[in-house]
C-alpha cells in the first residue's frame, strides 16, 4: 500500500489544494506512488440538526468540536495505525526531524480543527500529536494540514525525482539552504557570485557551506547554537574526551 494521508475536515472540498499540482500531484494521481483521501467530520454528527459543536465548558467564546463526533469519525477509518496529527497553535512545531519519522510510515492522519478547537479528551483518548505549523493562528487546519502532508510525501522515494537534492536542503544537518541563482547573470545591476560561474566545484562548495552558516547564524540563531553545540561534541568525541 502507498502512503497514505487521511484529513478528517469539516471542509473535503479544500483538498487537493496544492497537494494535486505538480510533481506531488503527478506522483499520486499517475504514479500513485501515495494517496490522499479526506473524511467529511459532518457526517458523524447524530444531531438531527447535524451540529457536531457545542459550547465550551466553563464558558467563554466560541465553540468547541465535539468528542464523539471525531471519535466516530476516526473510528470509522480502517487499516493498519498511523500517526494520528491535530494541526493546533499550541502544538509542538513541525520539524523535519518529525516529518522523515512520518514519512516511513504507512501514512497519517490529520485532524484539522475549528472554532475554539476540539475536546481535549478525544485527541488524549485517541493518542493525537498536537502539531503546530508556525507561531500564528488559523482559522482551521486545512492550510496546516496541507503543510504537513506535503512535506511528508515529497520525501517518499521517487517523487520528487533526484534524491541527491534532499541532502542539501534547509534543516538535513541543522543548516538553512545556500541561496540559489540561475540566468541571466546579470539582473537590475545585481550579478550571479563570480564564484558560481568559476567551474571550480570545491570553491563553490565551499561558498555554499560558508553562506548556509551565515544565512542559518543570522536567521535562526537557536539553530545556529544547535549546529555549534553539535559539532562541539563531534569534535569531543573524535578526540577521546
């Protein structure tokens, strides 16, 4: 079986979105080297009406989607377990680290949420990670649900194509990517670094590793210590300490 990402959303009629466009959308629509498939939460709801919300306890704005109806939303999935992700403000953040975890899975599933959020106890009961795609708030998963995907099946063998790329992109050893340049070699008076153009591959390699650190020293500073603080130990390690 294919990866396989299921979105539980009150709204399938956002998806595909981009996730049906290009490469990505290839590899699952004529490759079906994955396969999206999304869950209508609405149609869980036992309320006549077909509320599945209710007001939060306790008070307050708002409402809050309800336990049970997500539970048999869920419940309702078969095949083997997968990863079960909320997209949530308040989750721990979207690395790379978790979506290469993710990625040699048979799937996941995400629950995109609304309103004030869902009932705490359905995402304890059912084991759900809270993931959070940025320090902003939404005004439902989707979007975030799309970022977490994406980034899930880009990384699954033959996608994308060269495998080579994957290597050297932003946060694979802790380091933002190098900034990438391409014809003309001039552009409004600006020029394509004369190393680049030098045909000396281990000068530009060089540049390249060399402008990663600064891009990653000055654009996140809390990775930069991590890069430090690990390549600190490696060089304690190979000298015996």
């Amino acid at each position: 079986m294919p990866f396989t990402a299921t979105v539980l959303t009150m709204f399938p009629e956002a998806f595909p979105g981009p996730l049906g466009v290009s490469l990505i959308g290839t590899a699952w629509r004529e490759k079906g080297l994955w396969s999206l498939e999304t869950l209508d939460i609405r149609a869980f709801s036992e309320d006549r009406r077909g509320f599945l919300d209710d007001t939060p306890a306790g008070g307050g704005p708002g409402q809050v989607l309800k336990a049970d109806v997500v539970a048999r939303a869920l419940d309702s999935l078969s095949g083997p377990p997968r990863p079960l992700l909320y997209m949530s403000a308040r989750g721990r953040p979207l690395t790379q680290a978790r979506v290469e975890e993710w990625a040699m899975k048979d799937g996941i599933v995400v629950l995109c949420g609304r309103f004030e959020g869902v009932d705490q106890r359905v995402l304890d009961a059912r084991g759900f990670e809270e993931v959070s795609v940025g320090d902003a708030v939404l005004a439902g998963g989707e979007a975030a649900a799309m970022v977490a995907i994406e980034a899930c099946v880009r990384l699954i063998p033959g996608v994308l194509g060269a495998a080579e790329s994957l290597s050297s992109e932003s946060f694979e050893d802790g380091l933002l990517e190098h900034p990438q340049y391409t014809r003309p070699r001039t552009f409004e008076g600006i020029d394509i670094p004369e190393v680049l153009l030098s045909g000396d591959h281990k000068k530009i390699a060089q540049w390249r590793e060399a402008q990663r650190e600064i891009t990653t020293r000055e654009r996140r500073p809390d990775l930069w210590q991590a890069h430090l603080a690990k390549s600190q130990l490696k060089g304690a390690k190979a000298r015996g300490e």
